[in-house]
C-alpha cells in the first residue's frame, strides 16, 4: 500500500474549526509538523479540505 507524507506549512490559528480539526486528525498540530499517512480516499479527502495549509508528497 502506497503512502503519503503530509507536512502542515502554515498556522493554524485563525483557521476554520473543521479545518483545525482535520489537520489535528491527521497527526498535524504545529507548523512543520510531518506525518506518514496512507494513501487511500479518506486521507485524500481530508488533504482537500485543508489544502492550503499542508505540503504532500509520496512517501515509500
């Protein structure tokens, strides 16, 4: 199973509550923060809603 690695780039503060939420489920609480994730709709999904905040690149 492929996996991506997500690093949160921007601040959270200010931000939606879902959007905050979504990053903190995702593993992601403080600028430059990295998590390895799979690679499946649902991670994708969550990637999408905060976009503008995260970096993603293929993790092996």
């Amino acid at each position: 199973m492929k996996n991506v690695k997500i690093t949160l780039i921007k601040s959270l503060n200010g931000r939606h509550d879902k959007h905050i939420a979504t990053a903190h489920s995702l593993g992601l609480r403080k600028i430059n923060d990295t998590t390895i994730q799979p690679d499946n709709d649902a991670t994708r999904g969550k990637i999408a809603t905060i976009c503008y905040l995260v970096s993603v690149e293929d993790a092996e």
